[in-house]
C-alpha cells in the first residue's frame, strides 16, 4: 500500500518534513488504536511498529540525515573515515581499507555506528543550537557532521523501535547489480574475470533462501578477501586511483551484518520498490500536470489494490493492468496496415481467410475456419498454458512496428497479426480428441498469426455446428505470400 509519493523532479532537502505524517502515525500505533475484533468482538488496542526502512543508498541517507557518500565519514553503519587525492586536488572522499600511506581499517574491527554514539552526537547538536549565536552553531555544527557524519537527527524519530543503524539494511540489489558490477573490468585479463566470477559466489550466499551463521561468516570473510583483492587490481593503493574505492564497494562488508539482524538479502532488497516506480512512470501521462497525474495514478493504483484484497480479482485486475499497457502502445501502432487475404501452411493447408472469400460465397469452400492456440494463465503466479481454441479467421494484418524503445523487443520489426471471430463456448476442447460444437460467434480478437495452427473443418446438424480437426495439434505455420494471392487493401 503506498502511503505517499513525493513529487520530483528533485530529491527533498529535507525528507522528515515529508514523513512527519508517517512518524505521527507510528507514534499513534506504538500507543495503539483502538480497533475492534470481529471475531471476538471486543475492542482490543492496536500496535503496530516499523520493522526496516528500506531502500536506495541515496534514500536511506537521507532519511537517516547523515553526509553520506563522498563526505569525510562517509558510511552509515560505521565510522570509517574518508581519504581523498590531496595531491590530486579532489574535493570528494574515498573509503579504502589501506590508505596510499599504509594506514590500515580491519575490516572486522571497523568502528560501528550505535544507538548510544548516534545519541551522543545528538546531544551535541541540541547543545550546540541553544549555547551559541546563529553563525558559530552552523560552524560547530558543521565541524560536528564532518567528525561524525551526521547531520541531525533521522527523519523517523519519534518511536524507538529502528535500530540505528541496524535497521536499514543495505540494499543488494543496488549495491551489487547497480554499483558495484557495471564498474568491474570483465574480460580484459583472466584475474579480473575470475575475480568478477568470485562476487557471483557472494552475491548467491547473500540471496541464500536460509542462512546459518556459520555460512555467514564464511560469507563474511569471502567478502573481506573479495575487497582486497579488488583494492589491490584496481586501486593498487595509489592516491590517483583512490576513487575507485567507492562507497559502495565498501558497503559489502556490512551485508552480513545485515543478513545476521534482518535476515537473508532477498527479503530487503528494493525490486519491488523499483516495480512500482516503474508503473508510476509507466502511467504518466500528461506533461502539463505530472503531479497531479502521479497523484491520481497512486490513488487509482490504491483503489485497485483494494479491490484486489476485498473481492480477490487477482485475475481480473492483471488484465486491466494489460489493456493499460497496451493503450501505451498505442501511438505506436502505424495508421495504415495491409491486410491479406490467403495463406498456407508449410506442409499444410492453404488458409483463405473470411475477408477473402467475400460475401455470399457459400458454395465454395470455406477455408476460413481454423484452430487456434493461446497461452494463458488464470493467475500471475500460475504456469502459462496453451489453450486450444476454434474461429473464423477474418483477415491477415501486416504490422510494420517502428523503432521506438517502448516497443522494446518488437522495435523496428514486423508481425503478422491474425483477426479471428472466436467460436462460443468450446471451453479448451481439441476437437481431435473430443466432440466440440458451438453455437455462436463472438467478437473478433487480434492475435499474433503464429497462435494459428491449423485449418478446421464444421459440420452443421442440430442447430449447432460441430469442429472436424484432423491435426494432431504439431504443425506450426508459415506465413509464405504469393504474388497472385496478396491483396494490398
Ligand atoms: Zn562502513
């Protein structure tokens, strides 16, 4: 359930004065809400507590209100200082365990951050801002993020029940997929392959489904071992080559910590904060009002999800979700599409497709009838099955799509589209194996050609008409054109 977005373009200077609503409501759950219990039907008090704060390197500095990365005490989870090219004239910060000077931070001694030093610290700020005038308390303050790295106090701040900083795991999906491996040399010398091919064996023991702490130190020493090889290929303990030694590299070594306090990496990591970022994008439309647009959408977004919990359509709702994609698509169909009317089956039948046969050409053969198959699922989470399904096809669309990068895959190719009336009601049947009629014929569908498999034949008697199929469901088509049978409409 999203609570709140906030707007951008730009990233919020100060991310508590978003979240003083969320803060107050932890607040009001840690005393309780009075609720009432169906079952037993008594009012009970309701507590509820935040567990982790997740997300993107950037968003939980914020939210912790430390300098963050590049600055000279850079890290969240502990107090290692930063180093940066003097000689070079370098304004930002680098976090190497060995310094160019030999200076060396044990890996398995670093100086973690605390609740009683994150405390201290802030003691100091309150004194710092009732004891001196205006410009020296800036200068203190200053002088006192610089030392510590913070810069005040934490946006969620009036309930205790965040562990500082324990609480807000790093995040390895950023740390190893966004970071860390886009910067690694891959293939110019087998050491550096190998030792790419040594974080894979990392990254697997931090995605472990279960983990016991023995794994988990040797997860952590595997880590350690992994960093100094990585300072020694690619920093060589050079003061000019101090900035490869990022943040983020350094931010491995605290993942076992974070798997030991809240458990295996795959159950912090943000997909799914970055899932849904991605529908906010995906459903933007207007450029003249984003924001109110966005704020639509994310109320939409919640009725739906509602909708979804109350009368479980699941189901239902994944295909409104589709039509919203494909109407995003749209744009990009092209306006004039050929149509054809014949085509045939490699070492199969010839298809004549219902716009072909024109009207009133009942005394010839009608080709037109054919046995389609379509994946489908009934749930996300259910395996895709193909269902055998009988129409009318009416006509042949030769989709020339352009090269738009939403179009992703299909940018720049061509696809033949079939337009079928489908037969009602024949419920998955194979009309080679069983008996399958219909009645009716409901509104055309547009699929792709390939879902066509076969040409069928009908029998009418009782008012019903029944499906002659004499495949055994194996050839697959061939769209072959032939000059006398295209017909450009
Ligand atoms: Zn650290």
């Amino acid at each position: 359930m999203s609570a709140g977005v906030i707007p951008g373009p730009h990233p919020p200077k100060d991310v508590h004065s978003f979240l003083v609503p969320y803060d107050a409501e932890c607040a009001a759950l840690a005393v309780g809400v009075r609720t009432f219990n169906a079952a037993t039907r008594h009012f009970f008090l309701l507590r509820g507590y935040t567990l982790f704060e997740l997300g993107d390197i950037i968003a939980i500095e914020k939210s912790l209100n430390v300098k963050g990365h590049n600055s000279a005490c850079p890290c969240r989870s502990c107090e290692i200082k930063g180093i940066r090219n003097k000689a070079g004239r370098e304004k930002l910060y680098y976090v190497p365990l060995t310094w160019p000077d030999g200076q060396f931070w044990d890996p398995e001694n670093l100086p973690l951050r605390s609740q009683e030093r994150l405390d201290q610290a802030l003691r100091k700020f309150d004194e710092i801002s009732t004891v001196l005038d205006e410009n020296a308390a800036a200068k203190a303050k200053d002088d006192l993020a610089k030392s510590h790295g913070m810069k005040g106090h934490p946006a969620l701040r009036r309930v205790g029940c965040l562990a500082y900083p324990n609480s807000r795991p790093w995040d390895v999906m950023h740390l190893f997929f966004e970071n860390v491996i886009p910067n690694l040399d891959r293939f110019s010398n087998r050491k550096y392959y190998t030792h790419l091919c040594e974080l894979s064996d990392i990254i697997q023991g931090c995605l472990r489904f279960t983990s016991t702490v023995d794994q988990v130190n040797d997860l952590r020493q595997a880590i350690i071992a992994w960093i100094h090889k990585y300072e020694e290929y690619y920093y060589q303990h050079l003061e000019g080559r101090l900035r490869v030694c990022t943040l983020t590299v350094h931010g491995m070594v605290h993942v076992p910590d974070d798997i030991l306090f809240c458990g295996p990496s795959w159950t912090t990591w943000t997909f799914f904060m970055e899932r849904f970022c991605g529908v906010l994008q995906a459903g933007l439309r207007s450029k003249r009002f984003p924001w109110a647009n966005l704020n639509n959408n994310v109320l939409h977004v919640a009725y739906l999800e509602q909708l979804n919990a109350r009368y479980d359509l699941e189901a239902e709702l994944s295909s409104v979700s589709k039509m919203q994609r494909a109407a995003a698509l749209l744009p990009f169909i092209p306006e004039k599409i050929p149509s054809f009317g014949k085509l045939r089956i490699v070492q199969g039948n010839s298809i004549r497709t219902a716009s072909a046969c024109g009207e009133g050409a009942t005394a010839e053969r009608d080709m037109s009838f054919i046995r389609y198959e379509i994946e489908s699922r009934p749930t996300t989470t259910a395996a895709w099955v193909a269902r055998i399904s009988y129409g009318r096809l009416e006509c042949v669309l030769e989709c020339r799509l352009p090269l738009a990068k939403e179009l992703r895959h299909l940018a720049g190719k061509t696809r033949l589209l079939a337009v079928i009336s489908p037969c009602l009601n024949t419920q998955g049947k194979d009309a080679a194996l069983v008996r399958t009629s219909y009645r009716d014929i409901g509104d055309p569908i547009v699929t792709d050609l390939q879902a066509v498999t076969a040409v069928v034949g009908r029998v009418e008697t009782r008012d019903r008409w029944y499906i002659v199929d004499r495949t055994g469901g194996l050839i697959r088509p061939e769209f072959v054109p032939e000059d006398e049978d295209v017909d450009n409409n």
